[in-house]
C-alpha cells in the first residue's frame, strides 16, 4: 500500500501537470524536491540525484524548474494559497520589479514557503477527506448496524433496558435520540466517528462519539446492542440530539483490542473530541500496521 504522503504527492502533481503529457524535468522536480524525506537536501543535491536517476536531466535548470513549479502551484492553488496568508508577491511571482525569488530581507525561499504551505496546511485538508473516502468505500453499508430510536422512560430510567427498536431513515431536529450499534462482535471495540453538515449555514462538525466522555465513556461492544449515551455517560439524561438540519454522516471502525493513542481516552475537561486529520492520519497508520479491522457506514437526513 502506497504511503499516504505518496498519495498526496501524487494528488497533488495530477492538479499542477493536467493530462497525459507533461513537462518531465519539472515534474521530477517537483517530487524530489518537495518530497519530505529530502527537505535538508540542497537543490544542487536533488539535481545531482535527478540526473543521476534521468540521465537526461540537466543539473543547471534545477532552479528555473523549481521556478515553473511554483508558478503551477499558484495557478492551481492560488485563492487557498491567498487565504491562507501566502501571496504571489511572497512567493515571488507579483508584478512588481525586481528579480523574482528570495528577497535579502526574506528568511525562507519561495520553495520552502510552498513546502510548509504543502505540508503543514494543504496535507491535513486533504489527508482527512482522502482517509474518510477510503474507508466510505471500503466500508460495509448495512442499514441495521446503527440505528436511532426515539428516548423511552424505561431506557432513561434504567439505561440497559433495550427498547423495542424504531429505526429512523431521517432525524428530527431538537429531538432527544437513542443510538444503538447492533453488532454481534462482542469483546470489540469501535471508534463512532461522526461528521456533519449544516445546511443552513454549510458549516461541517467532526465529532468522535465513542469513544467520549459525552455518549461513550466505554468503546467495548456488548453481545447485544451497545446503547449510546452510556448511563455513565454526561448525555445519559439528555440523549442525542441535532440543532438543526444536516446530513449526517457515521463511521465506525471495529478493532479486536484497544488502541494506545491519547485522544481515545475521554476526558472530562473535553467530553467529545472534534477529530481533525492529525487523527485521522494516526488512526490510519496504526490500522495499517495491525491489519485485522472491519469499517461500517451510514448517512443519515436530519429534517424539521
């Protein structure tokens, strides 16, 4: 399996080289030098390396190809660049005069610019809905793994009282929700991830049910149906509910053990973790090492 940085390398060569043909010095560039494993590497270095790899590559245009690079890299990205506080000018690719590349005053170079703009603000973004699609499509979409129901008095009395099951194709808005993981994997684990989508105000929540302090303190799979809010749960009197409408999105990863990762333990202070790709990326690797896991997933309509 291709690393998740090769992915991303690769995703992102197929935005800035279109097509079936393109220019091959500056796409070997741009995997080289961009290329976290080579980063303290100088550009005379990844030249000599090129050409050593492509003997038609020649050493003395490293420069004016790191050059047409970046401009791609502008032409393709350059709203989220200028969102994100990195101008052309920065970048050295404006209109004013001068010698395009690093100003005197300019600690780092328009390529190291662009690689941390690469790494550390583009690479999440995308690592996230990459992660999320691959296990969407790897998953098992069965409608009766997870099922909500309306709250009855006996379930939020007793709380391991399983009520007769209602299963819901749409969510109402502000309503006080059961939620069962009808599952015969007892001694598992799941991690409950969910994301949202908020119509009205087209704002995306990623919140990680189980396990939380808020729904799940417990992420251990029962023989039966494991009922979510937990009774040790700080939802257990509230049950689940939804502010407004949205889609509704939910994925649930099975394990045979549990997982050493800090984020997994809940945490008064923080009852239900906003996932963002940093775990997503850690949950990837740690599932890719173990190889033994099951994937399942549904959407659901929350509606008025």
């Amino acid at each position: 399996m291709k690393s998740l940085e090769k992915e991303f390398l690769e995703y992102i060569a197929e935005q800035i080289f279109p097509g079936n043909v393109h220019p091959e010095s500056q796409y070997w560039t741009f995997r080289e030098r961009f290329n976290p494993n080579n980063y303290t590497l100088e550009n005379v270095e990844i030249a000599e390396g090129l050409h050593q790899m492509h003997n038609e590559y020649r050493e003395s245009g490293i420069n004016q190809h790191i050059k047409e690079v970046i401009k791609k890299i502008n032409r393709v990205f350059g709203n989220e660049l200028a969102n994100d506080g990195i101008s052309a000018d920065r970048l050295g690719l404006g209109d004013k005069k001068g010698t395009p590349g690093r100003k005197k005053s300019q600690k780092e170079s328009p390529w190291q610019i662009i690689y941390q703009w690469l790494w550390n603000i583009k690479y999440p973004r995308w690592s996230q809905d990459y992660i999320w699609d691959s296990w969407k499509n790897r998953a098992e979409k069965s409608r009766e793994w997870i099922q909500f129901s309306d709250r009855e008095e006996e379930y939020a009395a007793k709380a391991m009282v399983i009520p007769a099951p209602k299963p819901k194709e749409t969510l109402p808005v502000d309503t006080p929700l059961n939620l069962a993981i009808n599952l015969n994997l007892p001694g598992s684990y799941i991690l409950l991830f969910n994301r949202g989508r908020d119509k009205k105000e087209d704002k995306v929540t990623k919140y990680l049910v189980a396990p939380s302090q808020a729904f799940a303190p417990s992420y251990e799979l029962s023989s039966e149906a494991t009922l979510m809010p937990q009774k040790d749960s700080m939802m257990h009197e509230y049950g689940i509910k939804f502010d407004a409408e949205s889609e509704e999105e939910y994925m649930g990863i099975v394990i045979d053990d549990p997982l050493d990762l800090p984020w997994l333990n809940p945490d008064l202070e923080n009852p239900v973790l906003e996932w963002k790709g940093e775990h997503l990326n850690e949950l990837w690797e740690k599932l890719h090492r173990r190889g033994n896991w099951q994937v399942f997933y549904r959407d659901f309509k929350v509606v008025a």
